[in-house]
C-alpha cells in the first residue's frame, strides 16, 4: 500500500504587485493577484477591507515549469489556533485540539474553488475562485491551498509519497473589535509514548487575530513545591477559535490521582492576565497523537499510594519469620530424637 505524507508548505515573497507563492522543487508557481480592496500595508496574503457582505472573485495564476501536464486541486481551509501556538490552516471543521467558536467564522464555507485544474506543459493559467461572505463582527481568516494530484507524484524509495500544498492565507476585516481575555480552563495531563503533555483549554472568543501572546507559568506539586517553570512560550491565535495548548511535562515523576497546580500569565499588548489552576493525572484521559514541542523524556509514575507496600513488607516478613520459627522447631525436634535413639542404643547396650 502505497504511503502519502501531507505537507504543507507556505513560502511568500513579494514580486512585483503580486505574492509569489512556491516552494523548493515543486512544478508548479501559485501567484495570487491583490485585489483592488487589499489592506493597505499587507502584502504577503490576501487580506480584503469591507464594510459590507463581499461578493467578488479572487485571481490565481498557476504557472507549469515543467515539460509534462499537472493536476492541481484547490481547496478552500479554515484557520485554526493550534496547540504549539502558531495559526494553522485545515480543511476539516474541526482539528484534534483546536475548533471555531462560531460557524459564522468558518472560511471554508465563504470560498469557491474549481474541481479540478489542468495546467500544460509551460502553461500558465488564470484559477478563479469565488468569495462569498456575509458581515459578521472582526475577521474571518482563511485560506486557499493547492497541491498536486496524488497519482501524479512520484513515490520515492521508500514507498512515500509527499504531497505538498501551498497556502495562500484570506483574510476578511469588516469592522474593528476589541480583544477580550483569554479564557483558560481547566488543564489535564495527557501521556504519549514519548512524553507527557499538560493540555491548557484556552478559548480565544474575540473576532480578532492575535500575535505575540506571551506565556509563563510555573508547575508545583499538592504541597506547594515547584516542579518545573517555563517562559519561552509565545502564541498566535486564530480568530474565535478555542484550543488546548501543549506544555511539556518538565519533571522526572508523576503522581496518579495527585492535586497539581499551574500558576501562569499571559502577556497581551504589554496587559497581563494571570491565571492559576488544579489538575492531577488521569491515565485513561489519553486523547491520543500530537505534535507539541520540547521533549523531556516519560517521567516515572508512582501511583500516590504506598500501602500496599507496606503491607506486602508486612506479610512477608511475618511470613519469613514463620519459616524461621518452624525450622528451629523441626530442628529441635530432630535434635531431641536423635538424642533419645542414642540413650535407648546405650541402654541395650550396657543391658547385654
């Protein structure tokens, strides 16, 4: 069976008045045309200034470098916050750890793609793709990805076949909004085979993209002692967006069923917004797979009871001594009849 692997490439750079958009040894150019109502100031994606619900078409023009005919599909992504704290972009409605606050914010829905594009040998070619949004409060961010048909990559080698889509970001600002807090919930410890996670639910719930948020946070233990500390982590959100962010586990232990507690900040815009909250670890809340950061090793688990211990310690050692006590006992015994048997044999002895 054939393997695919999905990457997703975003490679941007300005030529011209047009994005640029390609990525080391594809066969094909992406370069998308700015549209008359561009944000002033942005020029790495499509960004569209309006008022009013958006009705118009969007320009791509895909050009072949290569001597064969190309496949290319365009699908229409919706961003997401995601758990490494960049802004990601997926097809799907909803991703493992992250999900949209509200339908209304889905690009994926605003935006027209045709079915399939067949790009000749050396052609270049205009791909239209149709916007359709109704006004909604803030942003709604998106994007358009192209990639090539599966069944025209060459599988390498090893059986895998890497396909590879670009991604032109679409962004669409119909009014200013403020930022509102982020929402933190409550954490629970999550084990993969590698490492452990702490999962932080967040809910990002305003109608704006947010960069730069900064977090620190500190990890103790049920009485008060500090396991671990962080404050390197910086964060991107997506529009209404919610999350559960990846922290790695930083210590070499872990106790089932035992209070933990994070106490942390996020920094937003130089304002400050401090948080503290409990969790323990409940082994079968295991979520599954995911591509945090750090990697500090399986810590060992010690599961916060040790009775059975003492117990066992307990039972053993009674147990030992009742075999020790039982042999000096058969010891004596033997002892004590070997004695007798000696004193009868002199008795009938010294009789004869």
């Amino acid at each position: 069976m054939k393997k695919v692997v999905m990457i997703i490439v975003l490679t941007i750079a300005l030529l011209g008045s047009s994005l640029v958009t390609s990525a080391n040894g594809l066969d094909y150019i992406v370069v998308p045309e700015l549209p008359h109502n561009q944000s002033k100031g942005i020029t790495n994606y499509i960004s569209i200034d309006s008022p009013s619900d958006i009705n118009q078409k969007l320009k791509f023009h895909l050009i072949n470098k290569t001597d064969r005919e190309i496949n290319i599909q365009a699908v229409p992504m919706n961003a997401f916050t995601s758990p490494n704290g960049s802004i990601q972009y997926s097809t799907k409605g909803k991703e493992q750890y992250s999900s949209l606050l509200d339908n209304k914010y889905s690009m994926k829905g605003n935006l027209e793609v045709p079915k399939e594009i067949v790009l000749k040998p050396k052609e270049t070619k205009e791909v239209v793709v149709n916007l359709s949004a109704s006004k909604v409060d803030g942003t709604v961010l998106g994007a358009v990805g192209f990639s090539e048909h599966e069944e025209d990559i060459e599988t390498d080698s090893s059986g895998i076949t890497n396909v590879v889509t670009n991604i032109v970001g679409v962004q669409t600002n119909f009014s200013e909004v403020e930022e509102s807090a982020l929402e933190v919930g409550y954490p629970y410890i999550e084990p993969l085979p590698a490492m452990y996670f702490i999962r932080l639910p967040i809910k990002h719930d305003s109608a704006k993209i947010v960069k730069g948020v900064s977090l620190e946070y500190i990890v103790k233990d049920k009485d008060g002692l500090e396991l671990f500390q962080s404050s390197d982590k910086v964060y991107n959100f997506a529009p209404k967006t919610d999350v559960e962010i990846g922290l790695p586990w930083g210590y070499e232990k872990i106790e089932k069923e035992s209070k933990y507690t994070i106490e942390g900040k996020f920094t937003i815009n130089g304002k400050t917004e401090e948080f503290t909250r409990e969790f323990e670890f409940k082994p079968d809340r295991n979520k599954g797979k995911d591509s945090g950061d750090g990697f500090f090793g399986v810590p060992s688990l010690d599961d916060g009871n040790k009775l059975w211990i003492w117990v066992l310690i307990g039972v053993l050692s009674l147990l030992t001594l009742a075999i020790i006590i039982l042999i000096i006992v058969l010891v004596r015994k033997r002892k004590k009849e070997d004695e007798d048997k000696t004193k009868r044999i002199e008795e009938e002895q010294e009789g004869a």
